[in-house]
C-alpha cells in the first residue's frame, strides 16, 4: 500500500486526538502529516510516532499542497466551508460531521457494513452519527440473516459525545453544556428538538440508518438519552424479523460477524458495560434474547466506545479503504 501524504482538521479535539492515536495503532502509511485546527489551538506541537508536528491554523490556503486525504473533525459549519474548498484542490474528505451525511451523493460509510458505498470518483465520504455506527455493525448481519422488519433504539449516550463541555459539566457538577445538571441525572434529550416532537439526534439514527443498510422500508424509531457515564455509548435495541428464527441461530450470526464481541452469560452476570468497551473499536452485544410480544422478535443491548469505533477508528477505516484506490 502507497503512502499518503494526510491531514487532520480539528486535530487538537477530542476526536482529532484519538485520530491520531488509531492512524499510529493500525500503522496507516503516513508519508507527509499536515495538523489543521482554530486559531486558538494552531502553534501546538503534537508529537506523532517520535517526531512533533506544528498544529497550524485551518484557513483557504491550508490545501494548496499535496494532500491525499484529510479527515475532518471540526464540527459542521467547517465542513461545509472548507471541505469542498479541500475537494477543489483535490484532497478527498472524510468527514464526521453531520453535513453531508444525508446528501444521496455523498457515501455513508460503515467498513464492516457497506464498502460497496464507496465509488472510484467519490471525493467526499460522510462518518455516521456514533450510534448508528454501532447500530448498524450489529444490525447488518442480522439483516442478512433474517431480514429487518422493525427496529426500535434506546440510546444511553455519555457525555464525551458532546465533547469536552460534556466531560465538564459531568466531572465538575456545572450546568455549562446541558440544560439541566448531567450528574446524577438521565437527559432524554441530544441535540434540538424538532416540529414532530423527536430530537435531530434520534431523527440521525433513523434516517442513517435505512441510507446505510440501503431498505427504506425498514421500520425505525428512536429515544437518544444522554446518560452520567464519562465515555462509550450504549443501546438497547428492539428488532422484529422478516423471518422466522432459533436463537442459537441469532448467537451464531453475531458471533461471526466481523467487529462484533459477543458477551452474554446471564448466569454469571456476564454482559457488556460502558466502562469495559473504552479504548476498544469492537463492538460489544449481549442480554440477546426472544422477544414473545411478537412472532419473529428479539431484544439486545450493544455498547461501544463512541469516540474509537463511533467516530475516530471508522474516519480511519474510512481512509484505509480510499488509500487502496490510490
């Protein structure tokens, strides 16, 4: 595999730091690293596998250069001003903001679940929302198996998904970021509310998820919850079949199904948490079990680390396949 001369936008952040961290784990072949951020942060040096690079200031020239691929994680207005700019000089975009994700154009891309997504000419590929992601890496074997007749997500989301403002309010008890105290308290509330009552957070996940798996005839609905966990992502899932099933045949599926842990032993209290996906890009599943108020249902609860799997590792996935074509 060639080398690509690579740049990160927004590369101080959360997300930007943890791209940094997955590109030097999975050893992507890097051969020039550019670092782009705000004014506020350009001038930091971060020092990536032994050598420090010097964060500089995003602005309309940054792309005038030999850049490959950047992957952008800077929020939504600048994806919308400078990823196109970044397209003009052609750099292709991963991008993980919201921006793009819905545009029929633009792939959504889950690895495990899609690839397919990605064309020869495409120069702009969209990161889903972080729960999706998890959602769908589940959902898709089950979808090929059995068919996917209804789907009803629960979401239990930690504050790293609003960033650093979130951490803050949970660490120090403020009200800076939520609208009311996230400590010692649940919040059925991410992101705006919209006309018909569901929050832009729940909306993602339905919409996102029939582009990604591609059935539009999938029935979908969702609850998002911010919840006082530090990190990863948890959802409960309900799931009606096209077909019938035996659920040894469900633990099968899942068991061979690529980023996907199975941990569900009931008996001895096994089943995942929060805290034990941290740091991990694996998807975790268990608590899988017949649902008897339906003919062909089941229900499950799936964790993953929202800022690896559900953001930084997919972008860099994402990457790896767009450097195959190079």
């Amino acid at each position: 595999m060639k080398k690509a001369n690579l740049a990160v936008v927004g590369a101080t952040g959360m997300v930007g730091n943890t791209i940094l961290k997955v590109l030097e784990l999975r050893d992507f072949p890097i051969e020039n690293l550019y670092l782009f951020s705000s004014a506020k942060s350009a001038g930091e040096v971060i020092n990536f596998r032994g050598k420090d690079v010097v964060v500089e200031e995003l602005n309309e020239n940054s792309f005038d250069r030999d850049i490959d691929i950047a992957l952008f994680s800077a929020g939504g207005a600048i994806s919308e001003k400078y990823a196109p700019l970044a397209n003009e000089k052609g750099v292709i975009v991963v991008d993980n903001s919201s921006c793009f994700r819905m545009d029929e154009n633009i792939p959504l891309m889950v690895p495990e679940v899609n690839p397919d997504a990605l064309k020869e000419d495409s120069m702009l590929v969209s990161n889903p929302n972080c729960s999706t992601i998890q959602s769908v890496v589940v959902l898709k074997p089950l979808y090929d198996a059995f068919g996917l007749k209804r789907v009803v997500y629960n979401t239990y989301q930690a504050v790293s998904g609003s960033g650093v403002a979130g951490v803050k309010d949970l660490e120090e008890g403020t009200c800076d970021n939520y609208p009311y105290p996230i400590n010692k308290n649940c919040l059925p509330h991410i992101d705006s509310f919209t006309e018909n009552g569901y929050t832009k957070e729940e909306l993602k996940m339905i919409d996102e998820t029939h582009k990604i798996l591609g059935d539009y005839d999938i029935r979908v609905t969702s609850t998002t919850v911010r919840v006082p966990v530090k990190n990863s992502h948890a959802v409960s899932m309900n799931i009606e079949f096209e077909k019938p099933f035996e659920l040894e045949e469900v633990f099968e599926v899942l068991r061979n199904a690529p980023c996907v842990v199975v941990e569900d032993d009931v008996e001895n209290l096994v089943y995942p948490l929060q805290q034990n996906a941290d740091e991990k890009d694996e998807v975790f599943v268990g608590r899988i079990r017949r649902d008897f108020s339906v003919d062909n249902g089941i229900n499950l609860w799936c964790v993953a680390d929202n800022i690896r799997k559900g953001a930084a590792t997919n972008t860099v996935q994402i990457a790896e396949l767009i450097l195959e074509r190079l």
